[in-house]
C-alpha cells in the first residue's frame, strides 16, 4: 500500500471519546481510562495490553499522548462488544496508522493463551499442560507455578505480527489515535 492508501474501519466509543474529538480533535487512549473501565479485572487486560503496546510501537511508533491502542475492525459487522448509548465510528485511516490483525490470534492473547506456530505445535502444547494438570493454559499466567509455560506462551504471542500463521481470516486493527479528519460518520449504537 502507498502512503496516500486509506482503510476504512470501525470501532465503538462511548461519549466522552466523542466529546474529546470535537473538542481537541483527535483521541488517545490513556492507562488510566483502561483501569477505570475494567476495574478490578484491569490486570488481566493490561498484561496483554501492555505486551502488544511493546510490540506494536516497533511497527508504528506512536505519537505524543497515545499509550494504549484504540481497537477497531475492518468489518463493520465485526463490532459486537459496545455498550448501550455508545456510537460506532467510520473512519478512513491512512493504511500506514493501522496494524492490522488476525482477530483469532488477538482473541488468544486476551485470554492470555498460546499462539501455536501450527495445528500440531497446537496439540503439542495442550497435551503438555494437560499432563501438568492445567485445565486452561491461562493458569500458567495467572499464578507462579508454571514460568517455563508462561515464558513459552507470552513467546508464541509475537505470532500475532506473522502472517503466514492464520487462525482466522477475520481481521482487527489497533491505531495509536483517532483523528477528526479521519471520521466519515458517527452514528448510536
């Protein structure tokens, strides 16, 4: 894609994101806002979180003010987890802003889960902790008793940047922010 390319997305925002754009005419997304949304289970998104904000800056740094992603789809009938009175964004984005995703392999990281390189390294993997006694391999991240399996899940993670391992054709993006000029329409959810 040239520079010039644009991609249009979707994402859900509630209304304090959309006050923002009116009034500073861009958005980014702050720690703060994911710990007051998720509360006490912030600590379950920002391990990922804060995995992906180190990976993805290497793909495209993000500018001043931006410290998390903003999660959007590249289909608008992907959009399913917004909130009673939120509004979907379309947004024509320069392509060079989004790194797009395999939704599958993000979907995996959330749930704090191995990425397998294959279908048998998949297998592999669930015979193995299932001869630990480990029922999901979430456990291994969730407590201290399994390092060697949470190295080598938080490691299977960065075949979220590998396109030649597929879990899914569905894809997501993530962009540092959100620009006025960018919006093509706002509507309620």
């Amino acid at each position: 894609m040239t520079e010039l390319s644009k991609l249009k997305v979707w994402t859900a925002q509630a209304d304090v994101v959309i006050d923002t754009i009116e009034e500073n005419g861009i958005y980014h997304v702050k720690r703060d806002f994911i710990l007051k949304k998720y509360q006490q289970i912030s600590k379950l998104f920002l391990e990922p979180y804060d995995w992906f904000i180190r990976r993805a800056a290497s793909k495209i740094p993000p500018p001043p003010g931006a410290e998390y992603p903003i999660w959007v789809f590249c289909d608008p009938m992907m959009i399913s987890n917004y909130a009673t009175g939120d509004y979907i964004i379309e947004a024509e984005v320069p392509a060079d802003k989004v790194i797009l995703l395999d939704q599958a392999k993000w979907l995996k990281i959330l749930n704090l889960s191995y990425i397998p390189a294959d279908p048998a390294d998949g297998e592999r993997f669930k015979r193995t902790i299932t001869n630990y006694g480990l029922q999901h391999e979430s456990k291994a991240l969730t407590t201290n008793f399994y390092p060697a399996f949470k190295r080598e899940i938080i490691g299977s993670w960065d075949r979220l940047f590998d396109d030649s391992i597929k879990l899914s054709e569905d894809k997501t993006g993530a962009l540092w922010e959100i620009r006025k000029e960018w919006i093509t329409r706002i509507t309620k959810a």
